[in-house]
C-alpha cells in the first residue's frame, strides 16, 4: 500500500494504516517500515474511525490552501491530534467545533472520522467533534 492507496481509502471514509507483523505496532499512517522495531513486514490494518482529541490548536494564520477554503483571520480553523481507539495518534482537521472559541473546546471529547472531499485528488483527514 502507497500513499495513493490511503487517499483513495480516505475517500471511502475509511482509514486505513499498517500493522507490524513482528512486535504489533500500529500505525495511521502509511509506514514501510515500523516505527518501533524497524521490520518490513506490515499488514494492512482498518481503524474503527473512533477517537478522542488530545490536543489541539485553533490557527488563524492560514497556508493559502486554507485561505481557498475560505480561513482566515476572521475564520480561523482547528487542527489537532487525535488518539484512535487503537492506540495511534494523527494529526488531522477537527470539525464541528467553534475555532474562534477555543476554550470551548474540550480536550479528551469524542471525535469521529469524517473525510473531507473538497479536492478530489487529496482528501483532507478529518475528524468530527462529537457534542
Ligand atoms: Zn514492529
């Protein structure tokens, strides 16, 4: 699996990343290698999606990718890490949430995967914040 693979998965809602078939690290990521003991030898593995937000920052100075999207001083956005149910962390966009008002925003709040498909070509990995 390449990261060709992950996207079009991605575009399926589902996230799918590797599992080391030695010593059973997980990863969300695409990984040719393990993180933790360095073996070759992964496995496809399929994340339920489920998560809880570990930490987040609200941004206002956006990349010009997030000002076509309409982001901004006056709109900022929120991005995160996110622990999966699984164990693994990733990074991703957090939405349903106010990012003009961080301190609404709870830490350890259920979040659920929902890829964004405003480009096609490259999914945006998404996750949910669940009230
Ligand atoms: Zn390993």
């Amino acid at each position: 699996m390449d990261s060709a693979d992950f996207f079009e998965n991605l575009k399926e809602n589902k996230l799918i990343g590797v599992q080391c078939n030695v010593c059973g690290e997980l990863s969300a990521e695409i990984r040719y290698y393990c993180s933790a003991c360095q073996s070759g030898d992964l496995s496809e593995k399929q994340f339920t999606g489920k998560g809880k937000l570990s930490t987040f920052t609200c941004i206002s100075i956006v990349p010009t990718r997030m000002a076509e999207e309409g982001f901004g001083r006056d709109k900022p956005y929120c991005s995160g890490i996110v622990t999966l149910e699984e164990g693994p962390r990733i990074s991703a966009r957090i939405l349903n949430v106010d990012a003009s008002n961080p301190e609404d925003i709870e830490t350890g709040q259920d979040l659920e995967l929902d890829v964004q498909l405003r480009d096609s070509e490259r999914p945006i990995l998404a996750f949910k914040y669940l009230d």
